[in-house]
C-alpha cells in the first residue's frame, strides 16, 4: 500500500545520504555503479577545474545523493502499479543510467549553490559586504545555471551513450 512506498522511498534516501553511491546497493547494483561512475565523472570535472574546494563540501552533496534514490524508488514504485512493460526495464544499465544521470546535474548544481553561497559569505565576513551580498544575490544564480547546463550536456552524452532511444523515465 501507500504506506509501504513511502517507508521504501524513505528507506532509500536514507542510504542514499548515509552511505552515498553504496546505499544505491539498495536499490540495484547496476544503480550503484553507475553512481560510482558519475561521483567519478563529477571528481574529474572538478579536478580539471582546480576549484579550491574546503574540506567540509564533500559532504554537501549526501542530500542530493538521498533526493535522488527517494526519486528513483517513487518513479520504480509508480511504473511497478501502472506501466509493467517499463518496469521490466527498471533494473538494466540503460535505465540505471538515465536515473543516475540526473543524479549528476543535481549534484554539479548543488556543490555550485554550496561553494557560491560560501565565497559570498566568506566575501561578506572578510569586509567586502557588497561583493558578497552581490555573489550571493546575483553570482549564486548565475554559477548554479552554468553548472546545471555543464553537466546536464554531460548527463544528456550518459543517456545518448547508455540508452540511445529511450525516454528518461526519471524526466517526466
């Protein structure tokens, strides 16, 4: 019932936050590694960007990594009462792949927002008040918006490469 699918759900975004990439275990292991392979993709997008990035923001992103596992299980739950010929692909590398693809837009996005909010801030403590307030209200935006479409071309190559043809089910 009901019930049960939120208590799934719930159950999957707390591995999702708890153990990162391994708590998609729960939900696949073709999930799990294709979310290894985008915490890797997203390791060397930073990596070749040299961001100067504190210690604390490797964590930020559990939330996002706990959102997406309670998504995949809530469209999982939807196909399994409604769609049975897409449920039977739920657990293929394609649709792994096109799940954890919009998991690497969120992230990217997400580590964006974070480190932009703590350069304004870091900005506005250090004495230059209106150059944070101006990171935060107008740069945080705009660094969020460039993120989201650097790695969403990224995660649109994923599912041009994983699953050509296919709808993203995880987009409707």
């Amino acid at each position: 019932g009901p019930f049960l699918a939120d208590l799934l759900k719930c159950l999957a975004a707390i591995l999702g936050f708890v153990f990162g990439p391994f708590g998609y275990l729960y939900i696949g292991w073709r999930y799990a590694v294709m979310a290894f392979s985008v915490f890797a993709t997203f390791v060397l997008v930073i990596g070749l960007a040299d961001f100067p990035i504190p210690s604390w923001i490797k964590y930020i992103i559990l939330p996002v990594v706990g959102w997406k596992a309670w998504t995949i299980v809530s469209v999982r739950n939807t196909l399994l009462d409604t769609d049975s010929e897409a449920a039977e692909k739920l657990n293929t590398f394609p649709v792994a792949a096109m799940a954890i693809s919009d998991l690497l837009v969120g992230i990217g996005m997400f580590y964006a927002g974070a480190l932009s909010l703590y350069a304004g801030v870091t900005l506005a403590l250090g004495g230059a008040v209106v150059k944070g307030a101006l990171m935060i209200v107008v740069g945080t935006p705009l660094v969020v918006w460039v993120a989201g479409l650097v790695f969403g071309i990224i995660a649109f190559g994923i599912d041009a490469v994983f699953a050509p043809r296919m709808e993203n089910l995880f987009r409707r």
